[in-house]
C-alpha cells in the first residue's frame, strides 16, 4: 500500500497520487489514446481516468500556487 499524500490543500488522502505519480500515469494514458487499437469502452474508460488524473494535476499546481502566493505576500 502507498504512503498517505497530503495534497496542498494540506488533507491526507491514501488514495490521493502524488503529483509525479498522477501526471506519469496522464502521459501513459495519453499514450495508449494516441496508439488507437482500443475499443470504445476501453478509449472512454483511458479518457475518464485522464480526466480525473489532469485534474489532480490541476489541484497540486493550484495549491503550490497558492503557497508561493503566501510566501510573496508576506515578504511585502
């Protein structure tokens, strides 16, 4: 089983993937859509996971924003 990944907005979740982890399996998603040779189902099912994978992505880099954004503002 996997470490716990506290995510940026500071929560632990066992399921969470860490950043590396969720965009490494996005690019092999995009990959295995790029080749062709799936089935509908099975383009779907790669296309709703990337979906969810890009939006882990979309979190991390929001909440690491957020936290240069604090730094930056309290060094004014």
């Amino acid at each position: 089983m996997a470490e716990p990944t506290t995510d940026p907005a500071g929560t632990t979740d066992p399921e969470a993937p860490s950043y590396e982890a969720a965009r490494e399996e996005l690019v092999d998603v995009v990959r295995r859509l790029e080749a062709g040779g799936t089935t509908l189902e099975e383009s779907l099912a790669l296309w709703e996971r990337g979906e969810q994978l890009a939006g882990a992505c979309q979190r991390w880099l929001d909440g690491a924003r957020a936290r240069l954004d604090e730094v930056l503002d309290a060094d004014d």
